[in-house]
C-alpha cells in the first residue's frame, strides 16, 4: 500500500494480487470508508475510489508551478490548459491534484451558508 498527502488532498494506493475480486475489493473499501467516515472532518469531500490496471497507469506526471494566487492558478489551469492538453491525441483522462478551487459562500436568510 502506497500513502501520499498533498496539501487539500490524500491519495491511497493498494496494490491487489493477480486474481483478487476487484469489485468485492472495492465493496468491502466502500464499507470500511463508510464506517469511519464520522471520523473524518465534517467538510472533506466524499472520497473517492477507482479500479486501476497497470495499463492505465500515466505515462506522464506534469507539475506545475506560479506566482499567481492558488485560486487564480487552479482556475488558468482548469479553464486554458487542461482543455488544451485534452485535445491532444492519445490523452484519456487529467487528474488535477493540489490547488485551491475559488468557492463562493453565500449566507441565506435563515444563516446558513450555501456554496455557489
């Protein structure tokens, strides 16, 4: 198993042997998150799982760096170069990690705030 936290962010790798039930595998992790998930704090997103085949692994690692504000950069990055870099042929999937993505809160008339 493989650990690596980012800031906003924390990825889990398990490596399964040949022959292991990927989908029983993922049940029983969603049960397991599921179960501590009242543990974890109130305003982390749903984490998220996904089957992955040593043929799906990247090819390509791209880090990216700038003086802009994170939010400012994550935005460029999201808006100008990713849907560039989509286009090019052979890409199948960009997975951003890190950065901060602008939120809007709003507060309504009871208080409570609603994200935008």
């Amino acid at each position: 198993m493989v650990t690596k936290s980012l800031p906003n962010a924390s990825i889990i790798i398990a490596n399964l042997k040949y022959g292991t039930d990927l989908d029983k595998s993922m049940q029983d992790a969603q049960r397991y998150i599921d179960n501590i998930r009242k543990d974890l704090p109130q305003d982390i997103l749903s984490p998220v799982m996904s089957k992955v085949s040593p043929n799906d692994l990247p090819i390509m690692s791209i880090s990216a760096t700038s003086d802009l504000s994170a939010t400012e950069f994550y935005q460029k990055m999201k808006d100008d170069y990713l849907p560039q870099i989509q286009q090019i042929k052979g890409v199948a999937e960009i997975t951003v990690l890190g950065g901060e993505e602008r939120e809007i809160q709003v507060k309504n008339k009871s208080g409570q705030t609603e994200i935008v």
